[in-house]
C-alpha cells in the first residue's frame, strides 16, 4: 500500500472510532432542569405529584423527547 494508501486506511479508521463513540454517547441520558422562573399559576399544578408548585421547574427525558413541568424534586426523581 503506497502513502496515499495509508492515509486514507487511517482517517477511515478514525472515522469509524469517532462514530462508534458518538453512538455510544447517544446512548446516555443527558438532564437538563430548567426554572421557569413562574408559578402553579402561569403553568399549572406539578404533573408528577399534582400539587401546587411555587417554583416550577421544567426537563425534558431524552429517551421521549417529552417536556414535564413541576417541582425540582419530582422531577429529580423521575430521572432514570
């Protein structure tokens, strides 16, 4: 195999590798907790336990791609 050969045998190879990691990591959840800075009163009760929420926080599961708004602990404990 000439140099040319080579080169390319090896940025496929590391192409490859990258790849494998990046399906890897999609594989893991990622969590994001976000406040929403606003009450029960702008987004309703909390959709975990159904209580009033003072300090609504919003997450999105990464396995769903569906958004539930409540309590930081409600959703803390929803997380897989």
């Amino acid at each position: 195999m000439d140099k040319e050969g080579k080169m390319m045998y090896a940025t496929i190879r590391r192409y490859e590798e990258v790849n494998a990691r990046i399906q890897e990591n999609k594989k893991k959840y990622h969590y994001v907790l976000i406040n929403q800075h606003a009450s029960s009163e702008k987004y309703g009760n909390c959709e975990v336990c159904g209580e009033h929420v003072s300090e609504v926080y919003s997450q999105k599961d990464p396995s769903t791609q569906i958004i539930t708004f409540g309590h930081k602990e409600c959703l803390l404990y929803l997380r897989k």
